[in-house]
C-alpha cells in the first residue's frame, strides 16, 4: 500500500492531527479577538492555514481517492438512500431555529466561505485522515476513536463559552461523528458529509436565536434521540450488509 508508511504509529498520528487542528483554530480565534474583528469570517481564521495544507498534501501526495474524495457518481441509490435523513435533519433544523436571518449579501459571502473551510478540514481530518489511517485496526474502532476525537475538538472550542451545555454540545458532536464516520464507511465518500456538515453549521450561525431554555432543551434532545437512532440504524445496515456479502462470497 502506498501510504502504508503512515499507519506504523496511528495513534501518535492522531493526537498530532488534534493538536495540531486545535492550535490552528485557537491562534485564529485569538487573532480575531486581540484584532477585534467583526467580520462573518473571523471565527474561522485557523481554518484557512489547515485547508490550504490539506489541500497541497492531498493533491502533491495524489491522495485524495485514498482518502474517500470519491465522485458523487460512484454513489448507487441505495447508498443515496441511506443519506436521506441528513436531509430530514437540515430540515428540522431550519424550524428550531425559527428560519434564516441573513443580514447582507456580503455577511453571506464570508460567513460561507469560513463556514466551507470549517466543514472541508474537519471532515478531512476526522473522517478522512484519521478513519483511514485507523481502518487495519477494525471499522468499529476506527469509527467510535475518530469520533472520540471530533468530540474532543469540539470541548477544546467549547471550553471558550463554558457553561453547562457544553456536555450537550460534545455529546451532540460525537453523535454527529459517528454518523457522518458510518456513511464514509458505507459509501467510500466524504463528499456528502462535507456538503452536510457545511449546510449545518450554515443552518446554525443564521438561525434566528431561540431564548427560551426549556425550547432549547427540548430541541437538543429530539436531535440527540434522532441521531441516536440513525446511528442504530447504520449499525445494523452495515452489519447486515457485511452479512449478506459474506454469504454471497462463500456461494461462489
């Protein structure tokens, strides 16, 4: 395997992809606090140096199929299924938060692109460097350790706002991530999950805020039981899928 070299030490590679995404993100979010930046972009300032570095390591390295860039026309429709409720998802989203509110075009235009890099470099690096890199080590592993991480990451960010809800918010995010690792894992792309994970973080930083704490409650549990269930659901999909193949193989 070409890029065999990088899963001699997978665990060490990990904690050196983490810390090195969270220094990134926390020098950008210092830069745009010490500067008092206003614009859209500001939160997203460490994710421009991350992106322009995955972006030159996967196109000099010719690794961007080994890492589950695969085309959106490698998807069959069963697989196109099984992403349908992400959309029912999106949705749900849009009425929490009470709609959109967007207040200019050119809001619009840096809020998308820091949200674009955001979604590329997470996805990349969970989801795409270190899924693959912990796959020998067994899918269930490498699925429930990569969202370990994701969560991780998204405590680090949190701990900038602490309050009680932080627990929910990494909670959240590891459900998020063991999701979006199952469908990489099903379908052999990741094209999808950064589509999504753009889209819903979109959804997040336009909603119209909802003050009212038992609403915001309720709303975190209904997604968090949702996206408890499709994690179910995926599980058993897979298992079934692996079952049936398993079988096909031992007929022939």
């Amino acid at each position: 395997m070409k890029n065999e070299m990088t899963y001699k030490r997978p665990y060490l590679i990990l904690i050196g992809l983490e810390i090195l995404t969270l220094l990134f993100v926390s020098i950008g979010a210092a830069i745009s606090e010490i500067t008092n930046m206003s614009n859209p972009i500001a939160p997203f300032m460490g994710f421009i140096p991350l992106a322009l570095l995955l972006i030159l390591y996967l196109t000099i390295k010719k690794q961007w199929r080994t890492f589950y860039f695969h085309s959106l026309r490698d998807l069959t429709i069963q697989e196109w299924v099984l992403y349908a409720p992400l959309l029912f998802f999106l949705i749900l989203l849009v009425i929490f938060n009470n709609g959109i509110a967007v207040p200019s075009s050119s809001y619009l235009l840096f809020l998308s692109m820091g949200i674009i890099m955001n979604a590329f470099v997470e996805e990349t690096v969970y989801r795409g460097l270190m899924l693959k890199i912990l796959q020998p080590k067994g899918e269930i592993k490498a699925i429930i350790i990569s969202s370990f991480f994701f969560g991780i990451g998204h405590f680090a960010q949190a701990l900038q706002n602490p309050s009680f809800s932080i627990f929910i918010q990494v909670f959240y995010a590891l459900l998020v991530g063991l999701v979006l690792a199952l469908l990489v894992i099903q379908t052999q792309s990741i094209i999808i999950p950064i589509i999504f994970h753009f889209l819903h973080n979109f959804l997040q930083y336009t909603g119209q805020n909802v003050t009212d704490v038992a609403t915001i409650r309720m709303t975190d549990l209904i997604l968090i039981a949702l996206l408890i269930m499709y994690t179910i659901g995926l599980l058993i999909f897979r298992k079934k899928n692996i079952g049936s193949n398993s079988t096909v193989t031992l007929d022939r």
